[in-house]
C-alpha cells in the first residue's frame, strides 16, 4: 500500500511531526512503502506563505526540495486529464479544487490519502488514512 501526503501532513511531518498521529506518523516515518506527494500540495503551500498563514525556514524552493528528498517522496505532477477527473468524481466531494485533485490523484495512483480532512475521511471513493491516529 502507498499513501499520498495531504499538505497539511506534509508541511506537518516537516516541520511539527508531534501533531500528526502515531499511527500516521509511522506510516511516514518508517513505511517501507512509497511516499508520494502531489504537485498540488506546492501550490497550496505557496498560497499559505505568500497569505502569511505559515513560515518556513529558508525560501519556500529550498523547503519543497528538503521536504520531499527528507521523507523520499515521490512528485506526482497534475496533467490535463486528472485535472477533468478532478470534476468526474463519483459521488459528492466538497469543491476546494486542490482537494478534489488530491483525490483523484489518489485513485488513479491507486493511493491511500493521509489527511485529518474530515471531508476526505468520509468520502467513500478513496481510501484514507486520519492522520490523527
């Protein structure tokens, strides 16, 4: 089984690994699985810095570079065609479009979603792991 980092549980497994669960924090720390995270979740860390919601230490290209080659995830681009299925999800999954394209990335990757996003958690059409336990 390979997970896929919500962002909020990347940006937490780099910076505040004590606020993810222990259960999770295993998955992260100590999986012999890949690791994967969507371009999609740079984009939303970018938005948190620019808006002023987040810090990082260094600039924000040297802190994905560290990130990703700390934990040795993979990089999963969005394309054209999960960007549509984004919108094709079965089912009803809330609106926010990196949420959207998060999931969809996950199921064509066949991925487990780590987040402690209630929405994701319920939604029945991806597998998910809370990552507060």
């Amino acid at each position: 089984m390979s997970f896929l980092l919500d962002t909020h549980v990347w940006i937490c497994a780099q910076e505040s690994p004590a606020l993810i669960g222990p259960t999770a924090r295993a998955v992260v720390e100590t999986t012999a699985e890949p690791l994967y995270v969507s371009s999609v979740s740079t984009l939303e860390v970018a938005r948190l810095v620019e808006g002023g919601r987040i810090e990082l230490r260094g600039s924000l290209q040297k802190w994905v570079k560290a990130a990703i080659d700390s934990l040795e995830c993979r990089s999963l681009p969005v394309d054209h065609q999960l960007a549509i299925k984004a919108y094709r999800l079965p089912g009803r999954l809330h609106k926010d479009p990196a949420d959207r394209l998060l999931v969809a990335t996950a199921r064509v990757h066949d991925l487990v979603v780590v987040t402690a996003d209630e929405r994701i958690l319920r939604y029945r059409a991806v597998r998910s792991l809370d990552a507060r336990r």
